[in-house]
C-alpha cells in the first residue's frame, strides 16, 4: 500500500512538471507571429508585443536578408553589415529562424515589453532568450566603420533586473554571434512586465554606432522545485520494485 501511495504521489508530481511546461507564458517569443519585415509598429507587427515611442522608436522586425534587401524605416531602406553588404563577419539569421527582432541602442531606443500573465507567486522560474550584436551600414555608406557596442538591459518589474554581457566591435562592422542566455527569477506576483532595452556604449566624446542589438526565442519556463523531482524519483523507484516483485512472483 505505502509503494502504492508513493507511486500516485510520482504520477501528480509528473504531471504538475508537464503542467508547468506545458503552456508558455510569452506569447510569440519567437516573433514569427505577425506581418512584414521593418519598423515595429509601422512597417511591421508582432502581436503580443508593444513597444514605448510605437512605430516611431527605432526598434525592428528583421530576417537573415538583413545584410542584402534590409528592412524598412519611416524614411527608407536600412541594411546591417554582413557578407552582402561588405564585411564579411558572418552574419546570420538565429538558430529559430525566419524573423527576429532588432533594436537600435544608439538612436530613438525605446523598450520592447508585453505583460506575462499565469505566474504563481514564491515560483521560480527562467527566462531565457538568444540575441547578438550587430551593426548598422550608417546611412548607406559601406567603407565608413564606427566604433560600436551593444546590450539588452532586460527587466521583470520587481523580480528580475539584469543586462546581458556587452558586445563591443572596436572596429566597427561586426557581428557577434548569436548567444544563448538565461536567468533565474522568483515571481513576485501573478503578472509581471517583462521589457527588452537595447542599449549603445559609444565612447566618451566619441563616434560611434549605429550599434543594433538583436532579439529572438523569449520563453519563460517554470523550474519545478527539488522536492518534486525527489518524489517523482522516489516513485520511479516504487514503480521499478513493484513490477521486480510481480515478476518474481
């Protein structure tokens, strides 16, 4: 009976793991929800997200054509340095593909937010998102390159204020690389803000930029707390020494 109620105990502790994995918390974090390549909220939309200074904040929808036909602005045509456009820095579309997000941390940066609903509070959680640091062809000219860096300053109202390692091209017409990052988090309460600011690091007095820093595969997941793995272990094992002994008899 006591392998018995063990057993049960590992069936509801697996199923709240699957629960909690089950529906995600950020909704299009993978922005391939929505229409067009170019200015977020003029040119192009994500639905779920928002944006301060809408459809006027240098902030973007873009895709791995970045580096050759570019994407859209309220006044024309803006391409990234990549292989197409003269530098051959390896340039590529995230590992989730389709379109990503980009934010310029230079120029009219505005925060990129959605409210993150169904959290329970004293749950831990992780947020975790790929980005990479990228660069503007300033105004079209493909010889002028400037000093550039680039960050996400990331934030969850009261439960998560972190920014991401800075990428720094000293030489300009760079790219980073796609990067893999997570934090961990507490919820506070059961909604939350979470908000993307792309931010620059030009140099004191200096040139610089335009520096742009990219966004793709938000998810939040729960982490089941140790407690629930030790019983759904322990019920594993109830399971496993059940069936040795039916076996056996």
């Amino acid at each position: 009976m006591k392998f018995t109620s063990i057993a049960r105990a590992a069936v509801l502790a697996a199923a709240s793991i699957g629960a909690a994995q089950a529906s995600p918390l950020v909704t299009n974090g993978d922005f391939n929800t929505g229409n067009g390549i170019g200015l977020f909220g003029s040119k192009a939309d994500a639905p779920g997200w928002y944006s301060d200074s809408y459809g006027s904040a240098f902030n973007f929808l873009v895709d791995k054509n970045a580096d050759s036909s570019g994407f859209q602005s309220n006044t024309g045509t803006i391409k990234l340095y990549g292989p197409v456009s003269g530098s051959n820095n390896g340039f590529t579309e995230s590992s989730n593909g389709n379109r990503f997000f980009g934010g310029d941390a230079d120029y009219a940066s505005a925060r990129l937010y959605q409210t993150i609903n169904g959290l329970v509070v004293g749950q831990s959680y992780k947020l975790s998102f790929e980005w990479a640091g990228a660069q503007f062809v300033p105004d079209g000219v493909h010889n002028q390159t400037l000093y550039n860096a680039s960050q996400w300053h990331v934030t969850l109202d009261n439960a998560l204020d972190v920014r991401t390692a800075l990428y720094e091209d000293k030489n300009g017409a760079g790219f980073g690389g796609w990067w893999k990052v997570s934090y961990d988090f507490v919820a506070h309460s059961t909604s939350a803000t979470l908000s993307f600011l792309a931010e620059g690091n030009k140099p004191a007095g200096g040139i610089g930029g335009p520096s742009f820093a990219l966004l793709d595969d938000v998810v939040i997941t729960a982490v089941p707390e140790p407690s629930t793995y030790a019983l759904l272990l322990a019920g594993l094992g109830a399971v496993g020494f059940v069936a040795r002994r039916r076996k056996a008899d």
